[in-house]
C-alpha cells in the first residue's frame, strides 16, 4: 500500500473521534505555548536581576514558574487522555469492523487464511494502529508545536547560534530516511512470525487428543520450537536496527546542547550575548531535545502500525463473494413450500479443474424426504453445501420454490433451510444454549422436544446438570453419536421447512437413525429433507433416492426400484449388506 493511501486510511480511521483529536492537539498547543513563554519569564527576571538583585523578583518568578509549569502538566494530562482515548475508540472501531466483515464471508475463504493468522491481525496489529494514534499522534504534534513555536524565538535571540545548534539535525533525519525502509521491512518479518506462532498454538490446541493419540508432543515441540526461533531471530534483527539508530538520534540530538553552550559561553565572555538570552537559548535547545530524541520511537511506533495497517487492509478490502443479488427478492419463511429443483447445476472449487458437480438435474417435492448416497468424492457434500449458498453457484442452477436462490435473500434463504453438516460444531457453552443457537430466546419446553425428535433428550437428563450442562469447546465433553444429535435438534428447533442433513447422523446406529428420520415429518409442517448418508438401511426409509458418481447423479428410485436395476446403488448395498454381517 502507497504512503499516501496508508495516511488517507489513517484519517478514515480518525475522522469519527476528531472532536476528541481537535481537542487533544489544541491543549498541545497550549502546553507548547507555555513551554515557550517560560524561558522568555526566566530570561527577564535574570536580565533584570543582573542589574539589581532583588529576592521578592526571585520569589514572583518561582511562583510564575510553578503555575504555568501545572497549568502545562494539567493541560498536557488533558491532552494524554483525549489521543489515548482516540487510540482506544479507534481500537474497538476495527475489532467490531474486522469481526462483523469476517462474518460476511464464505467458508472457502477461512480454508484458505487460518485461523491463528486471523486472530493475531485482530489483536496484535489492531493494538499497534491503537499505539500509533494514541502515542505517536501525540509525540508528532508535539515535536512540530516544538519546532514551529521555538525556532522563531530562538532565531530573535541569535541566528547564529540557533542555525549552529540545529546543525546536527540534517544528519539526524537523513538517519532516519536511511532507516525506515529497513525498520519497515523487519517489523514486517515480526509480524509474520507472530501469526505463525499463533496459527501452530491454534492448532496445537484444536488438535490436542491427535497430538497424543500419536505421541507427537515432541514434535510439535520442535516445530514450535523452529517458529519461536525465527520469531526472536526477527525481533533481534528489528532491535539491532533501533539500536543502532535510537542512541544516534539521542546522541545527535545533545550534541545542540553542547554547541550552545561551547559558543555561547565564549559569547557571554566577549560581551555579545546576555547571560538571560544564553539561559533561553539553552532552555530551548533542551525543550527540542526530548521530542527529538523520541522521534526514534515515534518512528517505530508508525512503522509498526503502517506494517498493521496494510495487514488488516488485507481483511477488510476483501470483497463477500456471496451476497445478496442487485434485485434481491424476499421470500418469508412462513410462505416457503421446500421444493428444490436443480437444472444443470455444475460447480468447479477454485484452483480445481475437475468439476465436484457436473449437469446435476433433480426436483424434490415439497414435504419429501430424498437420501443421497454415492462413494466418499462424489459430490454429496458440494451438493449440501451449495442448496444455502454456502458455495459461490452460477445464477439459473438452483431453485427454492421455483426462485433462483442466487436472487433470493440470504437472511431470507438460510432461514428456510435448516443444514447440519458433518462436523457437528458445538460452543463452548451449555447443552441447552446449543440446541437454541437459532432461536436465542426458545422456552426449556421447546428446546426439549427438538431434543426428543433428535432422540437425545433421555441421554441429557442423565448429565449432571441436565441441560445446564457445559459441553467444552467443539462439544468435547460429548461423544460423536451425542454431538451429532445434539446439533441435529439445534436444525430442529427452528422448524425450518428445508432440513438438509449431510452425513449428520454417520456417528448413530442404524436403529436410532430410523427413529430420527421417522420423526423429521414431525414439527408446525412436514419438512422437506435431503438426507445425505452413508447408512444404506436408512436411506431406505426414505421416500426416494438419488445415487450419485463422481459429481453427477446416475440413478434415482425407491429402494425397491433400485434393487431391481443393475447400477450402482445395487454394489454399494451388496457391499452394505456383507459389512452388517461382519458386524
């Protein structure tokens, strides 16, 4: 990102607080202004007090002194509080951006950015933006107030030594110009490590029964290791570089200060200079020392946050692939009727060149109950997927009462279909808070019979607290059976007219699997259901079948007429058949 755009970004991100900011770099103002009017009170009272000596000029100095001096130190507090308050207002500003953004994206695109990545931009890059509109905001206003309001008065006082005090500074930013790519470059390399570290911490922990199931601990050990290595082999190149530059500019910056008291002294000796304007001067060339050396932090404070800023720019520019049409149409759960039609629907997964859908036809009536089988790869799953628009289809494939689903809302199209994938999610929270994810404010009746129809109500009345129970992250505490049921009641609940089940029940026996999808004609109206499985003796119970190959569907029927016609939905029960007697 081009220098210019990254400051545009910066203002964007400020304009909202810029009441707080105006106010902030005014009170700097002022603070600057006093540190000014200071010197000039000292250089008086020492002109005068060199004529005649007098203790109550000492004592009304002393006192000015002290006052604007806490005027400043109060003013100044002010001026902390309103840019650091900006820099946290800005904070919270891009975390609920950058959350309700990734919210607005398909699931392809977290297959391809990780997790830990993700979560190390909206931390640990959204804090350095926060320091570099709180401290560096602060610290650059500050030293432009300091030149702007000093060098005018110093030049009154004595050109020659103000321009042979400044001498040094050109040498200071060329140091500066000659670092900043290079302190660029390396916070970047930091940053890329922490991410790394917390993508292997994510899935070290995600992970964590596989990880001992294969006694990989130390394995993972090094790999950490590795990472953590390059990690503060990243930060000790980064430090060598301040190290180099801060101490130069710190060094640079009090060499003014010998300069005006090397010639200023020998000045005040010939008589060309007041000993009041040598106090000012050097006054001055001390108030220019600090935020001259604290350029160097500055300068890694904005370093850092135009590094994050480019990062998290990398988020937010990304454009939802799937989204709502130009000329959406609106279709109200209640008026839904669940028939599904698919016309030539083909879809290719990016990067692919092997169609994982190809010219699939079919029509389910509303109310009917289709199980999809076919070999693990044969599209079964793309096929779910795409049915609530979780895949980025082509317009005129896929038709939800006769209506392109690509036309309908989403909101509108994901509230009439109810989809329990494979991986049956659940939060970290209680049984019952899973079961109404949908449907937050559901009564503990409603949510017990979704569980009954899901058949796992009589199995949560043994848990300790029933359905207070806490399940752990991703549902641990459960079996997969219990998983699987439990997120099945969670589709449930919300009585959707569309329920697509996509291998849900693969972790349930065959007699229990029955039982559910004899329940599913249940609820305020019978569903339609498209039952994906590998569970044969199931399928039968459906209405219908639809066999599919190698992304395409080669035969539908009864399980009556499909056992009566060679194909193969006839191998895969042969070879159902002979696994039941195995077992």
């Amino acid at each position: 990102m081009a220098k210019s755009r990254r400051l545009a970004t910066l203002f964007a991100y400020l304009r909202p607080h810029w009441r707080e900011v105006t106010l902030g770099i005014i009170a700097l103002l002022i603070v600057n202004g006093l540190g000014v009017y200071i010197p000039l009170l000292i250089r008086a009272c020492v002109d005068q007090l060199s004529i005649e000596f007098s203790l109550n000029q000492v004592r009304n100095l002393v006192l000015q002194i002290v006052l604007f001096s806490s005027a400043m130190w109060l003013i100044r507090m002010a001026s902390r509080i309103w840019l650091f308050g900006v820099g946290r207002q800005v904070e919270f500003d891009l975390k609920q951006r950058i959350f309700g953004h990734l919210l607005t994206l398909e699931p392809s695109y977290f297959a391809s950015n990780t997790v830990g990545d993700l979560i190390s931009r909206a931390t640990s890059d959204v804090d350095n933006i926060r320091r570099l509109l709180g401290f560096a905001v602060l610290s650059i206003a500050n030293t432009i107030f300091a030149y702007v309001l000093t060098l005018p008065v110093m030049l009154s006082l004595s050109v020659d030594l103000t321009l042979a005090s400044l001498a040094v500074y050109p040498v200071m930013f060329f140091l500066v110009h000659l670092f900043s790519d290079r302190l660029r470059s390396e916070q970047l390399g930091v940053q890329e490590r922490l991410s790394d570290i917390s993508e292997l911490i994510q899935e070290d922990v995600s992970g964590i029964a596989l990880i001992k199931i294969y006694s990989q601990e130390e394995n993972e050990r090094r790999a950490f290791a590795s990472n953590n290595r390059q990690l503060l082999q990243a930060n000790l190149k980064l430090a060598k570089s301040r190290n180099t530059l801060f101490p130069l500019i710190g060094g640079l910056a009090t060499v003014s200060s010998f300069i005006i008291i090397w010639l200023g002294a020998t000045r005040i000796v010939n008589g060309s200079l007041a000993v009041g304007d040598f106090i000012a001067l050097l006054l001055y060339v001390e108030r220019l020392v600090f935020p001259t050396a604290l350029l160097g932090f500055t300068i890694t404070t904005y370093q850092r946050g135009e590094v994050s800023i480019d990062r998290l720019e990398a988020i937010l520019s990304v454009k939802p692939k799937i989204k709502d049409a130009s000329d959406v149409i609106h279709l109200p759960r209640e008026q839904v009727k669940g028939e599904l039609r698919a016309k030539n629907l083909s879809y290719t997964y990016p990067g692919s060149t092997t169609p994982a859908l190809e010219d699939v036809n079919f029509t389910i009536a509303p109310g009917e109950t289709v199980a999809i089988v076919g070999a693990i790869g044969s599209g079964k799953s793309t096929l779910a997927n795409a049915v609530p628009r979780l895949l980025d289809i082509e317009p005129g494939q896929l038709f939800l009462d006769g209506v392109d689903i690509t036309k309908i809302a989403l909101a509108d199209l994901r509230s009439a279909i109810a989809y329990v994938p494979q991986d049956s999610f659940l939060f970290s929270t209680t049984i019952k808070n899973n079961i109404r994810y949908g449907d937050p404010v559901s009564e503990q009746q409603e949510v017990e019979y979704a569980a009954k129809m899901a058949q796992i109500h009589q199995e949560i009345t043994y848990f300790p607290q029933n359905y207070e129970t806490i399940v752990g992250e991703r549902g641990i505490t459960l079996s997969g059976g219990q998983r699987q049921r439990t997120a099945l009641a969670r589709a449930m609940l919300v009585d959707a007219p569309v329920l697509i089940l996509d291998d849900a029940l693969s972790s349930v026996d065959n007699q229990t699997a029955t039982a559910i999808l004899r329940n599913l004609s249940g609820g305020k109206q019978r569903k339609t259901v498209v039952f994906i499985t590998h569970q044969l003796s199931a399928a039968a119970a459906a209405d219908r079948i639809l066999v599919m190959d190698k992304g395409k569907i080669v035969q539908t029927g009864t399980q009556i007429e499909l056992l009566q016609q060679p194909g193969l939905y006839r191998t895969l029960w042969s070879q159902h058949q002979v696994e039941e007697l195995l077992h």
